[in-house]
C-alpha cells in the first residue's frame, strides 16, 4: 500500500523507463505498419519487432515488481494501491499527466476518478 506521497515517488522514479516504454512502443507501432504495408523497414524487420516486444515486456515486468499495476499500455495507465479514509482507493497516473493528482476506490475503475 502507497500513500499518495510514496506513490508520487515511486512515479518519479520509474519515470525514465516509462518513458523507454513510450519510445519503444511507438517504435514497434511504426516497425509493424511498415512491415504489413512494405515489407520491410528502416527500424528492422522480424527479429527487431521481437526484440522490442522483449524490451516492452521486461519493462511492464519492471514495473508490475514496483507494485505497480499496469492497466493500460497506449496510452501507459498507472495504479498505485493505497488507502484513503479507511477506504482501499488507486492512486492513478495516466500518461500525459505530470503527478499524480486523481484516485478512484479500488471497486470503481476509471470512471471513478476523482481529484485527489
């Protein structure tokens, strides 16, 4: 369980692979709609799209062991367990957001979002 000031840590400091994940994404989007439409790529081809799958994978892994729950890869979709009020609730970081500024209970989901 993370208060929110531990979980806005935990971002800070799992930021930079979140950030290689956002790259290497992207990277794979272009490799594979090259590869479906052409043939071929400037990114690689076949083993490149394996490696990067790879990478992605380790990379959720990485974050999963951070106990982090991952609920969302385009965009990245963050959830930080924790307690408000004596009520269990996710921190809640979506991709484009600078902190962690919303939560939802736990039994809620993302339409529960609310302004910390």
């Amino acid at each position: 369980m993370f208060s929110v000031d531990e979980a806005r840590q935990r971002l800070h400091a799992v930021l930079p692979r979140i950030d290689e994940l956002i790259v290497l994404r992207a990277d794979l989007a272009e490799l594979r709609a090259d590869l479906s439409t052409e043939g071929s790529s400037p990114l690689g081809g076949v083993a490149e799209a394996k490696a990067l799958e790879a990478r992605i994978y380790s990379l959720l892994e990485y974050l999963s062991g951070q106990k982090i729950q991952v609920k969302g890869f385009a965009p990245v979709l963050l959830d930080f367990p924790g307690e408000r009020d004596g009520v269990p609730v996710l921190w809640c970081w979506l991709e484009g957001d600078s902190d962690i500024t919303w939560y939802h209970r736990s039994d809620c989901g993302f339409p529960g979002r609310r302004r910390i």
